[in-house]
C-alpha cells in the first residue's frame, strides 16, 4: 500500500551529495536553493574538486568523501557501476539515498544486476549493510530537477516517490522532497522500487501525487498476481 508522504523537513539539515555530475550537481543546487548546508564529494581529495564545485554547485562546500558522514542525508549519485567501490563502514547506520539506476541499453549489461532478480537498490543495500538506505530521485532528470519544482500546493506540482525498508528514513527524506518542490509519495519498502526502475510508466513520465499513487498501486497489485 502507498501513501502520500508527509516527511518531517526539520529532520533533515545537512546533505551530503557523493557524486559531482549532472544529478549530483542539480541536487546540490536544489538543495542549496532550498536552504540545506550541502556537502560535495567525489572519490577525488577536496582540493582537486573545490574549484569546480565553487563554479558547478555554488554555496556547496567540496569535501574529502569521509566528511559526508557528518551530515545528517547521504545521497548517492554515481555511476551504478561502481557501487562497490563503496566502502560499507563508512554508512552504517547512516540514512542513505540511491538516486542510481540500472539501465544496460545506455550502460552495458551488468552480471550483478542482470543475474539477480531484486532491484537495483536491493543490491546496492545489501552491499551497504548496516545503512539506513532509501530509493528516490531516481525517476526525475537533472535538468527537470530544476525545471519542475512547485511551491507547495501548486496545482501542477510533479510527485517523486521513495521507497525504502526503513520507514522513519522514507519519511525524512519526503520532507526533503517536499522542501525541494515537489509532493512525496511513499511507495513503502525498497523492493517497491521496481516500480520506479527504468522502463516503467513512472520512470518514463511526469506525474501528480494522486496519478504516482494510483500507479504505484497498480504495480503492487500486480507485483502479487
């Protein structure tokens, strides 16, 4: 069963984005627009990204990777194959978000995500054991992140779901959202998040709370056939 989500925003006050392309770099931006203290980092020391951060994502501050287990919000946005150059100690127990997706038609076939039958994120928590991880941000593009936000009750305002199996951290992260310009919707556990993967009339499409909700469902329901 899904739900619209009413996330605490105050729960969440610093962000820290590992990963400085696109999607990394708009959620910075959005992020900052929005009031957050935003950390960035790359697998590269702090010194070699400052200057690109100062130009790319103004008013984030360039942090060696290790530094962002002093925010309160993790977000991942890097290339989904290189998930396990992830070192797991460094996010247990810290609230985690996927924004990464398999998709081999762009990517190339990858034997960890094409011989296993959970989602992408299933595999990227299982890898991260101990984190407190959560899919979303994963069905909107870079550019429509900056484009699509809606003050809150905007009649036109775009929904973005999240999925995950810890429910205090889907939460937070839809007040995050919230914050960001759009409507949450939990779509509840992490394995939801088939419903969001690409190829999917969500991952395709721009949609209301009321119709992510409605398709959310639909997957559910189908999920059980």
């Amino acid at each position: 069963m899904t739900s619209t989500a009413t996330g605490t925003a105050d729960s969440i006050r610093s962000i820290g984005i590992l990963g400085a392309g696109r999607v990394g770099a708009a959620l910075a931006r959005r992020s900052v627009a929005a009031g957050y203290d935003v950390r960035i980092a790359t697998a590269k020391p702090a010194s070699e990204i400052s200057l690109l951060a100062e130009i790319v994502t103004p008013g984030a501050t360039a942090v060696d990777a290790a530094e962002l287990a002093g925010t309160d919000l993790t977000i991942v946005a890097i290339p989904l194959r290189k998930y396990r150059d992830l070192d797991p100690a460094h996010f247990a127990g810290r609230a985690v978000v996927d924004v990464m997706n398999y998709w081999a038609p762009t990517d190339g076939e990858q034997a960890d995500f094409e011989a296993d039958h959970r989602t992408s994120s299933e595999i990227v928590q299982d890898h991260l054991a101990g984190s407190l991880l959560v899919k979303a941000f994963n069905h909107i593009g870079y550019h429509d992140l900056e484009a699509d936000h809606r003050p809150a009750g905007a009649a036109d305002r775009r929904a973005l779901a999240v999925a995950g199996d810890h429910e205090e951290v889907r939460g937070a992260v839809a007040g995050v959202i919230d914050r960001l310009g759009f409507d949450a919707v939990d779509a509840g556990p992490l394995a939801a998040g088939r419903a969001l993967q690409p190829g999917t009339e969500i991952f395709n499409g721009s949609h209301s709370a009321a119709r992510l909700h409605g398709l959310l469902v639909e997957a559910c329901a189908g999920a059980r056939v």
